[in-house]
C-alpha cells in the first residue's frame, strides 16, 4: 500500500469521525430540547406525517429494525405523544397514531440531522447528489462486516 493511499484512508476515516461526531452532538441537542432521542423523534415526525402506521411501516420508514421500534414506540406512548389502536377493519393490526401532544412536539422540535442533510443536499447539482448517494453506498459495502 503506497504512502498516498494510507493518507487517503485517513482523510476518509478521520471524516468519518466528523460525520459521527456531528450525528452524537445532534442527537444530543435533540435529547436536551424535546427529551426525545433522535430515533424517537424521527418516529415521532413519521407518524405526525400519516394519518396511521403500524410499527413495522414506522421501522421501515426510520430504517430501524422492528424490535427496536418497539421500545421506541413504548417511550413515546408512555409520554403521550403517540397511542396504539386496533385497526376497525382488521383488529389484527394495530396502528400508531399521534396524540395533540405529538403533534405540538413534532411542529416545535428542532430538524432531525437527515433533515438538515436533505435541505442540504437538494442545494448540490443532481450529479453530484448522485455521485456522494453512489460513494456512500461503495464504502458503506466495504466496511460492512460479517463474521466469518
């Protein structure tokens, strides 16, 4: 491995850092403004956009996995911003809506980083949001690990 390579692989991992640094002070902030984490707030701001949603469309939708959604879920019901329902045409399935309370969370808290990062985004000519989506998505493969 050539001296340019190591000092690109730092670079990379040492923005990397920034980005993951940025995502923990965030999540700070959102935490010490609205008492949410950032995955309950983003719940939170899914469901404010639906009408209804069940807990695996709300994992779907913050890329979360569905065990994990339902502690999520849990703690935002558990401070009244979100109710579980039986849906009326198949009581099998049970629906999160937003509470009032939900809603004037959801309108008063601060944008969630992706929100942020979207805004941004939609200001870069389509190439390059298509060229970083495309970068992400290679280096997102490479450090993906699996035990073998």
């Amino acid at each position: 491995m050539s001296k340019t390579e190591k000092d690109l692989g730092l670079k990379i991992l040492m923005d990397l850092r920034k980005i993951t640094r940025a995502i923990d002070l965030n999540s700070k902030k959102l935490s010490s403004e609205t008492s949410l984490t950032a995955p309950q707030l983003v719940s939170l701001i899914a469901v404010y956009h639906h009408e209804a949603l069940t807990l695996a469309e709300i994992a779907e939708q913050v890329h979360l996995s569905s065990s994990t959604m339902v502690g999520v879920i849990d703690r935002l019901e558990a401070k009244n911003l979100v109710v579980r329902e039986r849906s009326k045409t198949d009581r099998r399935q049970v629906l999160i809506r937003i509470t009032d309370e939900g809603r004037k969370m959801a309108k008063k808290s601060p944008l969630p980083l992706q929100e942020k990062l979207i805004k941004s985004l939609s200001k870069l000519p389509e190439v390059q949001q298509r060229n970083l989506a495309k970068a992400l998505e290679l280096l997102v493969k490479m450090l993906d690990f699996k035990d073998d």
